[in-house]
C-alpha cells in the first residue's frame, strides 16, 4: 500500500446541526484535530474538498505507540456510547474488502486477525459484540428523474446502511 495514501469514502453533510454534532463528538470529546484535504474520487471526476478528523499524539485519548497485538488487547477491552470497538474494527475491514477490493491495508487486516484470535482467546461472543446485522444497503441518493438521469458507476457512489447510525442516532 502506498503510505502517501490514505483510502476513504466521502459523505456529504447536509444542515449546521450535523457539522456541529460532529465536531462536539470528534474534538471536543475525542480529541481529533480537523484538517482540509482534496478526496480525489476512484473512479475520475473532479478533486474536491474535504474535511478529515485526525488523531494525533497531542490528544489526551492518545494511547501511544503500540503493536498491532497490543492494540488488538485494547479494542477487546473497550467500547464506547457508539458500540463496542471490536465492531468498528471488524466492520471496517469487512468494509474495504467490499468496497475497495484492490487496497490492501497491511495494518488493519493485520489488526482485525489480532482481534479475531483475542475474541475467540478470550470465549467473548462476537454477535453480542457486532451489535445487530447490518441489512442491505440503499444508495444514498436517488436521481431526481430516474428514467433520464444518468448514474455514475458503483465504484463512484457510496451505499449506506438503512438502519440508524448507532453512533449518530440517526
């Protein structure tokens, strides 16, 4: 993978309420940094601008260097108001398997092999720390007049769940 990247899908904020809620949870409560970059769509289009919660060794949340194990250790012991941190990790890893085939994310598959074995290490039941199943996503926007209006490729469009974000409670 090449370490001058970093994959990622873009969502669109719509209403002052959202960015706000945002920036309470990640900054104010979580200690990221907020930083413009250009996403550069997959599949063509035009750049445009984004905005990226990071997490920096400035954060009093930041828990240090640490091994992919040592890590593993510390999503199977902690959850948040959003669900358990063995989900977020799982869930993406199943997420860029899915949507971005042809990224490998060494770190990250190794991280969720880590936290497979200290899950199962440890007879901690998996489906009561993945929450409910996921159901079939829906696009997230539709065009205006379907019959007429073209749709950009899959690979340029996101999915999303519907059901409610949990982290969101929306």
């Amino acid at each position: 993978m090449d370490p001058e990247k970093v994959w990622g899908v873009a969502y669109e904020l719509c209403g002052e309420d959202a960015i706000a809620y945002l920036n309470n949870r990640e900054v104010t409560l979580g200690g990221y940094v907020t930083k413009f970059s250009k996403f550069y769509p997959t599949a063509g289009g035009n750049p445009f601008p984004v905005l990226l919660y990071i997490a920096t060794d400035e954060s009093v949340h930041w828990l240090g260097e640490a091994s992919e194990d040592e890590i593993a250790e510390q999503v199977v012991s902690c959850s948040g108001s959003c669900g358990h941190n063995v989900e977020y990790v799982l869930r993406l890893a199943d997420y860029v398997r899915d949507h971005a085939p042809d990224v490998i994310d060494e770190h990250l598959f190794t991280l969720e092999a880590f936290v497979r074995k200290r899950v199962a290490d440890k007879s901690l039941n998996l489906d009561l720390l993945m929450g409910p199943p996921i159901t079939k996503a829906l696009p997230v926007s539709v065009p205006e007049d379907e019959e007429t209006a073209e749709i950009p490729p899959l690979n340029f469009i996101d999915l999303m769940d519907n059901t409610k974000l949990r982290c969101l409670g929306i």
